[in-house]
C-alpha cells in the first residue's frame, strides 16, 4: 500500500525488481540512476559479493516531482536472484507496490525463469500482496545474446496475466526506461483507485503525468547508452551544487561470501536457521532505506545552506554593481528554488508606489493580472509568515489562478520584511506537476527571505539616496535565524575550499575599512561567502560601535599567521567626530554575533570578541591553515 504523508506532502512508492539470478536486475536500477538528472536521483545503494553478485538488494532513490502537489519519491530496489537468497527475496517484496519481473532471455535459462517467477507468486501472497493484481510488468532482457528464447515463447511461458512485456538490453539501456515507465504507470493508476483523494483532475490522466515525470527525471524516454556516453550532470536551477561528497554516487558495499558456508554439526534447525536469515535480510533492508532517508535529509541540509549562502552573498557583495532589478532577480531566484516553484513575481513598496517584478519569463505577475487577486494581494500584505494557497481551496482562486496562462495550481506568498517594516512580497507559483511546499519549507521561505530582506533594504536605501552610508547586513531577527540554522547543521556542510584571503576578503574593501593582509599570507580552509560574511557582520559591529560614540568609523581587519593557525584580528575605531561625546560602546554579545561563532565553529576555528584598552571593539577569528 503506497505510504502517503500529508503533513509531509510526499507520497513514498516502492517498485521491487524481481527475477533469477544474472538477469539484469542490477544493470536496470544502474542504468536508471546513471541517466537520471542529478537533482532527481539520491545515492545508489548496492550490497554486492566481491563478483558483484547482489547479496541483499539494490537501492535507487528518485524523485519524480509533483503528484497532485505531492513530492513523490520512489524506492527502487532490485532482489538478489541467486537461488540462496530466498529469504532476502521474500522480505524485499513486502510492501512492494509494483513489480517488474527481469527475465533472462538466454535459452539456458529458460527453467530458472519460471521456476523464479513460481517463487515470486509465492513470496508475493506470504507478504499478502495479490500476485493476480499487483502492478506488474515483463522485461525479457539479454536480446543481444546469440542463443535466446522467442519473445512470444517466453510471453507464453511467463506472462499469463498479459501484463505489458517489453524486449530489453539492458547494458546499453534499451527497453530499461520503457520498463519502468509502464511501471510506474500502472501503480500510480493503482494507487489512485486505492486513494480517490488523490485522483488527477479532469482532463490530466496518470499516462499523460508518468510522461512528463519521465522527462523531469531523465530528460528522455528512451536511454541508448551506446550513442550517449557521456554524462549529463543538471546542477539545478540556480546553479547551486551540493559540494564535498556527491549527493547522486554509487555507494557499494562488497561482502567477501566463502565458497561454502560453516560445517554445521547437523543438528542445525533448518527452520530457524531460515527464520535468522530472514530476520536479518529484514533488519539490513531497513537499514539500506534508513541510509538512504539519512543520506537525503543531509544533502537537503546542504541544498538549504545553498540557498542561505546565496542569499548571503547577496548581502555583502558590493552594491553599486547591480541595480535593483537585478538584485530581484536573484533575490527571487533563490526563493523559487527553495521552494521548488515553477515562478515568480516580487512585489516591491518603494515610496508610495507598489512596483510589480516578474521574474522572467513571467511578464507580468499572474495574481494581479485579475480584479480578485489584485484584492487579495492587499490582503497578503498583512502577513507575517510565508502561506500557501491552492487553487482547489476557493472557487475565486481557482479561477484567478487558473486564468493564468501556463495555469498555476498554488501560490506561496513569502513577505520580504526589515526588522521595521514590509519592504516587499513574493509571489512563487507553482504550476500542476509542481511539489508544494510542506510547513517545513515555509519555515525555510520565511527564513532565507529574512537573510534576503538585508540586501532589498540595501538596495531601496540606495535608490533613495545615492551617498548612503554601508547599511548593516543583517537586521537583529534575520541574523538570530541565520544563527539558528548554522548551529542545527553539521559542521561538514561548510565547503572546504583552499582560500587566499586576500582574494576572499577584497570586497570587503570600502573607505573607512583597512585591510592589511600579508602578501605571503597562507591559504586557509573555508567557505568564502560565510567568511566574507562573517567578517562584514564584524565590520559593521565596529562600526556601530563607532557611530555610537559619537566617533567616525574606522576599522583595520589584519591577517597573521601564528603558527599553524592564521589569525583575523578586526578592530574598531575612529576619529572623533565633531557630533558628540563619546560613550560606553553597545553590548557586543548579541545575536549578530553568534552568527559568526557559529561560522566559525563550522570551519572548525576560535572566535574571541572582546574590547581593547582604549575600549574599541577587537575581535580575533583563528582559522585552520590550509
Ligand atoms: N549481454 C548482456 N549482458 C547483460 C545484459 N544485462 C545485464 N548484463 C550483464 O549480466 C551480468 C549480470 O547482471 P546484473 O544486473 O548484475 O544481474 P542481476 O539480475 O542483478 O543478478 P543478481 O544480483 O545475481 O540477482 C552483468 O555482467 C551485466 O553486465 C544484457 O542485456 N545483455
Ligand atoms: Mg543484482
């Protein structure tokens, strides 16, 4: 029975590859995960004999995007065919819901097909799964072998329910995607007659939807390795790649076997010798989806300090360079791929008057093209925390945004606010096949719009006066939740790359800020974007501080090696200005503050902030040396 969580939005299908032993079955979930885009596929999972014989199963994760705004991820797995495995057969067909059986076409093996397929019946109703009725298909794999069997004989022989039977060559990928498009084809009709919530809307059919989540997932129909060898690696919308480890590898695990096993003495319980297996083989399949669930929690960690990162960047890069359609862009960029939507359209008060921004190719923004939604977009202004609203709850919206040409299924409205005030609204829209977003990834949208608010307040500050003083780059909320996701992440997720600081901390270059770095200054390990935003957060601590006494800021950043660390001293300062007295500094224990320890404690360095004796603000970072 498909596994729907609707809290969680997904919909967790399992599609078991079933057959004797050096069909294919590998080969099948190999090619598939080799020719998925990189964005759909999560880490193959193999439990191999040193000979490569699968000894427990295959894993392939992969996304397959929206099912009626549903994420829906398959669990592809594949049995080991060698006849000592029964057991582990058995336990991987449980709570499989579709199945395609991988004939071997060889004429040798024409009885180890059919004695395979007797078993998987078998298997099939210990688990109480109806072999009658299950979604199955047929692959009658190894056609380029000299000596095969006909199709029609092997289709006699084995395919009794007239299931659709598909003629294979699965190392050069023929007939692999056919196999599993007409699979998932019919357990997807399946699991709508199991749940009629989920049924598609009148005019979509699952045949139409399994095409194009085909498409999303491979960019084809039809693998042909043989013309293909290379590989096509999607690095996702914004261009943000999951760096260290790759998210999308094979992950082998290799089990040296014995020719035999262990003498026993005779005596064994031959019954609870196979009960132990079984148990086992069960205990280690849950193991391999645990592994895998893990292994996708963490690279969503990553994708998510992706995005935060981005937005960072956004906010300490230097000003003049774009203008503020620019920076809209971008800004949207990264909220469309956070969210994972089709489009978007950012609505910005400046002054008295509301600039609507589409993000190409959106002309124009699709709610207030119509008189309901023009309305309704003033009520959403009001609000404090990202909301998304489906198309299917009203009728009004249904027509709003389904009036839109491509139509939009659901709208997530994020507000874009400075500790003060609305400064913008995004609009993301997500069209049919889109996943919508779960109370997880609105938390996420509220979040990277609040780092994104720093440089929109920057860039209206601007517009309005073209002297404006550096603003601060986080406000006080944004960077306590900036704080808040770099502590919950594992240190590992910083990029560890080999880094001059003379080049990663050149932008910070502005008057008023001294950079003194040491020509032969050693490289350091680290992620630039953090750093450079650690250091700009440092800077504007000083700087306040200044401004508080009354002073003109001036801040030194100094680099030195001290033994095998490397040392960032930022102190404050400044001239006395003609204003003011000067006055005790602010607290510098703030929430501004654990931001940067948090940065630094990712990079595995010290953070020390304190005042030196002429009470200026003198913070040390020490950093490991490359
Ligand atoms: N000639 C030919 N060889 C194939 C084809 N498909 C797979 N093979 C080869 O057959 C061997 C066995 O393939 P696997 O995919 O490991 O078979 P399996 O069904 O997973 O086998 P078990 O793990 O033991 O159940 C490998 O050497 C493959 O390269 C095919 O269509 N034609
Ligand atoms: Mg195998």
């Amino acid at each position: 029975m498909v596994d729907v969580n609707h809290q969680e939005r997904t919909i967790k299908v399992k599609l078991v590859y079933y057959g004797p032993a050096v069909g294919g079955k590998t080969t099948n979930l190999k090619v598939l995960h080799e020719s998925a885009l990189g964005t759909r596929r999560g880490q193959f999972l193999s439990v191999n004999s040193a000979q490569d014989r699968t000894i427990l199963c295959d894993l392939l994760p992969l996304a397959s995007g929206g099912f009626r705004g549903y994420g829906l991820k398959l669990q592809m797995l594949a049995v080991p065919g060698q006849t000592m495995y029964a057991a582990t057969r058995r336990v991987v067909v449980k709570n499989a819901d579709g199945v395609a059986f991988v004939a071997n076409s060889a004429s040798d093996r024409w009885q180890e097909n059919t004695q395979c397929l007797q078993e998987m019946v078998v298997n099939l109703k210990a688990q109480h799964l109806d072999p009658t009725n299950i979604p199955l298909v047929f692959q009658y794999n190894k056609r380029d072998l000299p000596d095969v069997v006909e199709m029609e004989a092997l289709s006699g022989a084995l395919n009794g329910r007239k299931a659709p039977e598909f003629p294979a060559v699965a190392t050069t990928g023929e007939g692999v995607l056919e196999t599993f498009s007409s699979l998932l084809t019919l357990t997807m009709e399946d699991m709508c007659r199991q749940y009629p919530s989920l049924e598609l809307p009148a005019g979509q059919t699952v045949t139409t939807w399994v095409r194009e989540a085909v498409e999303g997932m491979f960019g084809r129909h039809h693998i042909d390795l043989s013309e293909e060898p290379d590989q096509t690696v999607d690095p996702g919308e914004l261009g943000l790649e999951l760096d260290a480890a790759e998210p999308g590898g094979h992950l082998k695990i290799q089990i040296p076997t014995p020719e035999e096993g262990p003498r026993g003495d005779g005596t064994t319980d031959v019954r609870s010798a196979e009960s132990l297996a079984e148990a086992y083989a069960e205990a280690s399949a849950e193991l391999g989806l645990v592994v895998v669930e893990v292994r996708g929690e963490r690279d969503l960690a990553r994708m998510r300090l992706a995005e935060i990162r981005a937005a960072l960047e956004l906010g300490t890069e230097a000003m003049h360079d774009a203008d503020i359609e620019e920076r809209v862009r971008r800004i949207l960029k990264i909220l469309v791929q956070a969210a994972g939507a089709n489009g978007a359209s950012l609505l910005l008060s400046t002054a008295d008057l509301l600039k609507v921004l589409p993000l190409p190719p959106l002309a124009d923004d699709p709610l207030s093209q119509t008189v309901w939604g023009g309305d309704h977009v003033e009520e959403l202004w009001q609000i404090a925390e990202p909301r998304l609203e489906e198309a299917t709850g009203s009728a009004q919206r249904a027509s709003a945004l389904r009036a839109s040409d491509p139509s939009v299924e659901a709208v997530a409205s994020v507000p874009l606010r400075s500790a003060e005030r609305l400064l913008g609204l995004a609009l993301l829209y997500f069209g049919t096949h889109a996943v919508l977003p779960n109370a997880e990834v609105l938390q996420h949208l509220g979040f990277v719009a609040r780092v994104l608010s720093g440089p929109l307040e920057a860039s209206a500050a601007r517009e309005a006066t073209s002297h404006a003083d550096r603003l601060r780059v986080l406000s006080r909320p944004s960077a306590a939740a900036v704080a808040s996701l770099l502590t919950r992440l594992p240190a590992e997720s910083a990029r560890k790359m080999r880094l001059l600081l003379t080049d990663a901390l050149s932008p910070l270059q502005a008057p008023g800020i001294i950079l003194e770095i040491p020509p032969d200054a050693p490289a350091v390990l680290g992620d630039a974007p953090l750093l450079r935003f650690a250091l700009a957060t440092l800077v504007g601590q000083c700087e306040a501080d200044a401004l508080e006494r009354g002073r003109i800021p001036e801040v030194l950043i100094r680099v030195e090696q001290d033994g095998g660390a490397v040392k960032v001293e930022v102190t404050g300062g400044g001239q006395a200005s003609v204003m003011s007295a000067s006055q005790a500094g602010p607290d510098l224990a703030d929430a501004e503050l654990s931001v940067v320890g948090a940065i630094v404690a990712m990079h595995g360095g010290i953070l020390t902030a304190g005042r030196t004796e002429s009470q200026t603000p003198h913070f040390t970072i020490e950093l490991v040396q490359a």
